[in-house]
C-alpha cells in the first residue's frame, strides 16, 4: 500500500475513546467550535497519534511536509515509546516548514521562417512546506494536551474548591482548553490519543476520607499502576505469544457491554482479552481517578500490542483514529487464516486435516471473513470447498446478510442455492429494546424488509414460496406493511402489485386495512382484500365473502360485509352460497337479509348454550358453515364458560383452529377457572397451546408480591414471611388443573420454568402443586437461576419458600454458569431481604457457613461487598468468616494469582 495514501486515508477517521464516558473525557457537555480547527488532511498532529510508524518514517523519506511535522512532534514529546531527541525534532520541523526546492524543466521552441530553434529552461516554483499558521496552532493545542492532558481524562470537584460550582468551573475551564484544539469534540479525542501516546506517567491520586477503605484501596491500586509500564508489558507479552487485548466493561441497569479501549477491532471475543476493568454503576470516591489510570492504561497496552511485528491480527484491530491493515499476511494455519488475505491463491496453503466450517478464535468461520471483507471470489471459492453458508455467529449478519447489504446479489443467490437460511441480524439497524418497538418505516431489520429495501421482489417471491416462506413473511410483518403504505401514499404502482400478495397479513390484516381506509384508494383497497386483507374476517367462510366482492369491485357490499358481516360463518353453506350471489349481483337488500339471519342464529345458539340445552346445539351447530371464528369473541369461549362438557366435545369436534388470535383470555383460563378438569383436558388434547404459560397467567407469576413495598429494605427485617403464599384459592384451583395437564403432556419437568417464576414471587402454594405434579428439583436444569429468583438481589427470600427448595432437593451447589457463579448460600448473603434464610441453609440444609465460591470468596465476603450489616451479623453468628481469616497463607497466594491472571490492580473493586 501506498504510505502517502495510507496516511492520508488514516487522519479521516477519529474515534473517541468508547470505554471512557463524557464525565471521564472532560468537556463533552460543551459544544465548542473554532475557526482555528485544523482540517484532517493537514493535521500532523492525527499522524502522529494514529499513523503506523513505518509509514510516516516512509513519507519523512520521501520529504512530506505533513509527515515531517508528525515526527517532529513525536520525537519532540517521546511518543509512541520513541525516545526524545529534541535536534532531530528540530530539524524535521524546519525541514516541513521550509520552502520546497524548485524543479528546473526544459521546452524546445522552434524556428520561424527557417530560423533554428532553441532551448528554453523553465523554473517550476517548488510548493509551500506545511503552513506556518497552522503550525501555530497545533502547538498551541500541543501545548494544551501536555499540561493538562490527564486532567482532561479524570476530574474532582473538590479540586476546584467551591463543590457547588466545581462543575461549571470545570466546564468553563475545559471549553478554554478545547479552544486551542478545534473544539470540545476534537480536544476530547485528541486528548485521550495523547494520554495513551504520551511516556507513561504517574496517575493522580484520589482525596480519600480517613474512614473510606475502598478508596484507600482504589488509592493503592492506582499507586501500583503508576509504577508500572504498559508499553514494557505489552512488548513482553507479544514476546511471550500472548495477544490478548485488554477491555473496558461498563455495568449498570442497562448493560452496555465492553470495549478494547483505545484501539478498534473489527471483532474480537471475551476469551482474547486479558486485562478487564469494569466501571461501577455507583460512583463513590476514587471511582474516577482508578477509571482514568486504568482505562488509559488498558489503551497504551491495546495500542503498543497491535503494533508489536508478531501481532497476528494487523487486519482486524487498528488504533483509534486508524484503520487496520487491508489483509492478513502472516501465516496460514487455518482456512479463516487463508480467508482474510483476500486472495484465492493462498487456499491452497491451508493444512489438508483443516475444517472449512470451523470458527476462529473470534468465532468466525472463513467465508464471513470473505463476505465482511466484500471478497465475493474468496466466497465463491469457498462455498465451491464446501464452505456452510449457515455457520455463524446468529448474533452477528451472517453471510448471506453481507452479501445482500453490499448488493452482491449473485453471491447471494449462490448461498441460497447452497441451502443459505434466513436468520441472524440483517446488520441494517440495531436492535430495538424491550419497551421500544421497531423503528418507524422500513430500515431492512427484517429480512424481507432489507429484500424490498433492495428491490429485490423476486427472491421476496421466490422465498415467501419456500418451506420458510411464512416465517419470512411473518418476522417481517411489520416492515413489509410499511413499505407496502409508502407505496400506496407515493402512488409507486410497481411496488403496490409486488407487495400486495405478501402485505398484512394473518394478525395484521386489520391495521393494514384501516391504513388503507385512510389513506382512500378504494382500487388499491381492493386488491388488497383480494389478496391477504380479507384474513381481517372474523371466519374463513366470511373471509371467501370479502373477496367475492373485491374480485368483482362491489365496494358497497364489502364495507356493509366489514360492519355488520361478522356472524355470517353461522349460516350453512348452501345459504352463504346465495350470499355470495348477491353480492356478486350487487344485491344489498339480499346481502342484508343473510346478515340478519345469521345474527338470528347466533341468538338461538347463545340462548342454547346458556339454557343447558345440548339438542338445540347439536342441532343448531350440525348446520353452521364455519366454527374457526377470530378477531371477536368465539362461539368457543361462549361454550367454555358457560355450556356442558358434550356441547364443548361437539364444538372441538368441527376443528376450532386454536392457531389463530382471538380476543379475551384463552379457552384455557376460563376452562381452568370453571374448575373442571375435564374441560382443559378437552381443550389440550385438542390443540390449545401454552399450558406452563397459562400457570404462570393464572398465577401472577414472576411478580413481587402484593405487600412487598410495605416492608422496609436495607435493614435486618424478618417481616417477609407475612407476604402472601399464592395471589387467590380461586386462581389456585385452577393453577392445580393445568399443571396437572402440562406435566400429562409436556413432562414434570416443563414445570421448572413455573417453578422457578413462582419462587421469586414466593407463592409457596404453587410450588407445593408443582411439585405433586412430578417436577424433580434434583434434576433441575439450572438450580442456579432458582436459587437466584429466590433470594437474588433485594428479593423477600421467605424461609419457607427456601425449605420447601431444600425438601424438594434442589442442590445447593452446582457447577458454575454464564448465569450464576455462586452457591445458594452466596446468592442470599448476596442481598437477601430476610437474614433467617442464612441460617435456614446452614441449619437445616447442611451447607458450610465459610464455603468457597469459585472465586475463592466466602458468604462473609460477599455480605460485606454490599456492606449489608444484618447479613454480615447473621453469618458472623454462625461462625462465617473472610477468606483471608480462614486460610491468610492461601489467600495470599491467590490474590498474588488473581493479580497476574485477573490484574487485580486494573480492577475497581476492595480486592487488593
């Protein structure tokens, strides 16, 4: 590659520092802007904070202004781990700033009227070296990030004397210092690039109280950091072989995941980061100053490991502000290897005993290296060895997503030749929170959005007609309608004709409808209803009448169909046969007539139901066209709740279609709520969905209980015993019924989930009936996650619900989880409202008070990390005891481990 190109490519993109918020950066609340701010393609300051050495020593070679700016600086300040050399700087700052030589060129001018001709020498000026105002500049930025550059990574508010206006004191200060700079965002980015570039230095040290353990801890750890060398570290680890990055993670009630702070990795796994510090959601002294230190000790590390000639993954991980290099040119040692040098040939490198399927240490398989790289031969060639277009990470687009976002539709094609499925992300948008719907509009979240957004109707066609046709068309309900409404509001006809087949369709019928009714094209209208629109009837056989009069364009009928056509399926068919004549005729005083027969027969049917009458039903329900009512209250609700046992035989008889959405509570509740087996066991064996669900309906399950905000939190309170054991007999009765059905048809144990949502309301009656039903805790699949709905964080963790876990013999310990790592007795000393339960597991359910987790941390230790003194009081009773206070020598060789492997000084927590 190019270096002049390269450098000019690397100082576009500048990116901020992703594991440090705007509090840690400094500034960010003030939009500065400036006419002094120099433009990327003239700013040796980006060079020398992003340009890979080697390229700007080239451009120095080659005489670049920019570039002999750039190592001025660098060698001016010592960064990047050079070595000052002030001469040097000096004369690569003149040289950049000096005129460049003029080039002498030659023109032959010929003779006139026989005259010879002659040689004429041309001077072509030589170009201006780098503009001496903006060298002014950037020194004065330069000047700036060198005295205050740290500060602009960390602050106190007591630094600036009067806490109450600390904050804008600061702000006002920062904005000062962001002027020299180009601004707020610009001196925030090049802020954080200097700290991590600039020779390591000593950290401030937080004002802790005398009191404040944990900020004296903090202290140390930062005094620890200071004396080290993250430059010196990372080069010894590449030495060692060990390329794993070190990462930020931030928590809090909205996980925000983690990053490689200070350099930027076009993907990169937990298992490859070595080095982890993690941002406390509740800010206490010496939080910022311990963040500042190690964050920006993390990003000198991540910035000199890349950089470091053994560095294996140069094309995937860039520093902030650069870009990784184009392709892999190390060795091959698998076909991902092969994969992301971007050239077909070295395929044939990759070891014979090598699985093309096989995924990376970044857990990507070679062809999504080809299709993220836009590498459509290597893709094709891959698939031509075998490669499966389905294996992937279905967190991340897969291939056939890339492919299609980068237009390569014959790719694309041969995917799905090749069996490619429709899942994972589309990668178009972000995925949309619990409490927020899909964006507005089409944005290709979906897949058949992201096919319409590429006017690709015809694999729309062709894949809504595959075995996965209706999961396509159902996932992307939402879009496809929106783009179906655009089309129509911008009269795009083409787009129309090729959405209608697929548009509003099953639950979305109706609201596609009444959009349509809005926006008053009756034609379009029409159509619609021809095609998925009349799935809004409230039956099959009303649905056939609707597109009878859409097929012939009687709109009138339709709209009288759509208000008063709901009860029409009850007529038999040879009488809808003739309302289907007068509609096609036009004929509304007919159409009338069928309706009012068809409301005259619901009544009669009604009044049988109510009366007990099972004759009259037979007899009414033997002549009914259609029984798979929707969209309004069914005959089948009516019969459940209020009608015998034969008439709901008879009913279920005709085939109620339970697929279909239907309005009130499920034929299962009110079946349960009557109180008779039988019925359920009816409804069930007849296909009604959602028995365990309809235990947790029933239930309330998987809320607080009512009372709980009565009982005060954060003290020692025995109070939550008072709390309510289930939420009403009534709903109790019928709980009893269908767990019954479910363990019948599903097995016991599709009780866990039940089970697991009833502990954490502490509804000890329906953990009683569960278990009669057959669950066997011993078999749990995840005694951790029960454990945890009990007595997690702030939960009433009533004693009895906990005996009645350890009568039932859900273990105590079990093996460690990406959910839970702690025994049941860690889990309560956690939080638990309730300090009895601490010796209810001790006592009664045999556990060790001074267990180990498997990080080494007794109960003790974990009461006292939430500072939770009633928890503390009981555990100290029955002898529980800090891991140092058990075993100081063991101790003291694991923390001596821990700080090797886990970096203990990195971590913001009292472990030290």
């Amino acid at each position: 590659m190019d270096a002049g190109n390269s450098l000019s490519g690397l100082v576009v993109r500048i990116l901020a520092a992703a594991a440090m918020p705007c509090v840690v950066l400094g500034g960010c609340a003030t939009a500065v802007t400036s006419s002094s701010a120099v433009t990327p393609a003239a700013d040796p300051l980006l060079l020398a904070l992003t340009a890979p050495s080697a390229d700007i020593e080239t451009a120095v070679t080659r005489g670049e202004a920019e570039a002999q700016f750039a190592k001025a600086i660098i060698l001016a300040h010592g960064l990047r781990g050079q070595p000052q050399d002030s001469a040097r700087a000096n004369t690569l700052r003149s040289q950049a700033l000096s005129q460049r030589p003029g080039t002498t060129l030659t023109q032959y001018i010929p003779g006139i009227n026989g005259q010879p001709g002659r040689v004429v020498p041309l001077v072509a000026q030589g170009a201006v070296g780098f503009s001496p105002v903006l060298a002014q500049k950037l020194d004065a930025c330069i000047q700036t990030l060198s005295q205050f550059g740290s500060d602009a990574m960390t602050f106190d508010p007591r630094s600036w004397g009067d806490t109450d206006n600390g904050f804008e004191r600061m702000e006002a200060e920062n904005a000062r210092r962001a002027e020299t700079c180009g601004g707020s965002e610009r001196y925030g980015h090049i802020a954080a690039l200097w700290t991590w570039e600039r020779p390591w230095r000593p950290w401030p040290l937080p004002n802790c109280e005398t009191e404040d353990t944990r900020c004296h801890i903090l202290s140390a750890k930062i005094q620890r950091l200071n004396g080290r060398d993250p430059r010196r570290e990372a080069i010894d680890a590449a030495a060692r072989g060990d390329f794993r990055l070190g990462a930020t993670n931030h928590i809090g009630p909205m996980p925000q995941g983690w990053d490689t702070t200070g350099v930027t990795c076009r993907a990169w796994t937990r298992d490859m980061v070595g080095k982890w510090h993690v941002n406390q959601d509740v800010i206490r002294p010496g939080d910022p100053q311990h963040t500042a230190a190690s964050a920006s000790f993390i990003a000198t590390y991540n910035r000199t490991l890349i950089q470091q000639p053994g560095f294996p993954f140069k094309d995937i991980c860039g520093p902030d502000g650069g870009q990784p290099a184009q392709r892999h040119t190390g060795a091959i040692g698998s076909y991902a290897d092969a994969a992301r040098t971007k050239d077909t040939a070295r395929l044939a490198d990759v070891p014979a005993s090598a699985d093309i399927n096989v995924k990376d240490v970044f857990g990507v398989t070679a062809l999504s290296w080809a299709t993220r790289n836009r590498d459509e031969p290597m893709a094709k060639a891959l698939m031509e060895a075998g490669a499966d277009p389905n294996t992937f990470d279905l967190n991340e687009p897969g291939p056939l997503a890339v492919a299609l976002n980068a237009d390569q539709f014959e790719l694309a094609q041969v995917m799905l030749s090749r069996g490619a499925k429709l899942q994972g992300p589309t990668g178009r948008c972000e995925r949309f929170g619990l409490f927020s719907g899909p964006p507005e509009g089409n944005n290709g979240c979906s897949w058949a959005g992201l096919l319409i957004l590429k006017k690709r109707f015809d694999l729309l066609d062709e894949l809504a007609a595959g075995p996965e046709g209706q999961t396509l068309l159902a996932s992307g309900a939402y879009e496809l309608d929106e783009a179906f409404l655009a089309a129509v509001r911008s009269n795009d006809r083409i787009t129309i004709q090729r959405l209608s087949p697929h548009a509003g369709q099953n639950h979305r019928a109706s609201i596609t409808l009444k959009a349509l009714d809005a926006l008053g094209d009756r034609d379009v209208l029409m159509e619609y209803v021809a095609a998925n629109g009349a799935e809004t009837a409230r039956s099959p056989a009303e649905a056939e009448l609707w597109r009878i009069a859409a097929r012939v364009r009687q709109a009138g009928p339709l709209d009288v169909l759509r208000t008063r056509g709901g009860d029409l399926n009850l007529l038999s068919p040879a009488r809808l046969q003739t309302c289907g004549v007068a509609i096609r005729q036009g004929d509304g005083s007919l159409l009338e007539l069928c309706i009012d027969e068809a409301i005259q027969r619901k009544q009669a049917i009604e009044a049988a139901v109510m009366a007990g009458d099972d004759a009259a039903f037979q007899n009414l329900l033997a002549d009914v066209s259609d029984v798979r009512e929707r969209n309004k209250p069914p005959l089948l609700g009516l019969v459940v709740q209020h009608g015998s046992v034969p008439m709901l035989e008879q009913i279920l008889a005709r085939g109620f279609d339970f697929q279909q959405p239907w309005m009130g509570e499920s034929a299962l509740i009110l079946a349960a709520r009557r109180g008779e087996r039988e019925r359920v066991r009816l409804l069930a064996d007849a296909g009604a969905r959602g028995l365990v669900q309809t235990i947790g309906m029933l239930g309330n399950l998987g809320n607080p209980p009512p009372g709980l905000q009565t009982i005060a939190f954060g003290s020692r309170n025995e109070d939550t015993e008072r709390l309510p054991n289930n939420n009403g007999a009534d709903n109790l009765e019928a709980i009893r019924i269908v767990a019954a059905e479910a363990a019948r048809i599903e097995g016991p144990q599709a009780l866990e989930a039940s089970f697991k949502s009833a502990a954490y309301s502490g509804y000890n009656d329906v953990l009683e009936i569960l278990l009669a039903n057959g669950l066997d805790l011993r078999s749990a699949r995840q005694p951790g996650e029960i454990w945890y709905a009990w007595a997690g964080l702030g939960q009433p963790c009533k004693p009895s619900t906990g005996r009645i876990l350890l009568k039932a013999g859900l273990p105590t310990t079990y093996p460690a989880s990406n959910f839970t790592r702690d025994t049941a007795l860690h889990i309560v000393a956690s939080r638990c409202m309730n300090p009895r339960s601490i010796d209810l597991l001790v006592s009664e359910g045999g556990m060790a008070v001074n267990i180990l987790n498997i990080d080494g941390e007794t109960p003790l230790d974990r009461a006292t990390t939430y500072r939770e003194e009633y928890l503390i009081a009981a555990l100290k009773a029955l002898g529980g005891r800090t891991a140092a206070e058990l075993d100081p020598a063991a101790y003291a060789q694991r923390q001596n481990e821990e700080r090797v492997s886990d970096d203990l000084d990195l971590e913001q927590s009292e472990r030290n």
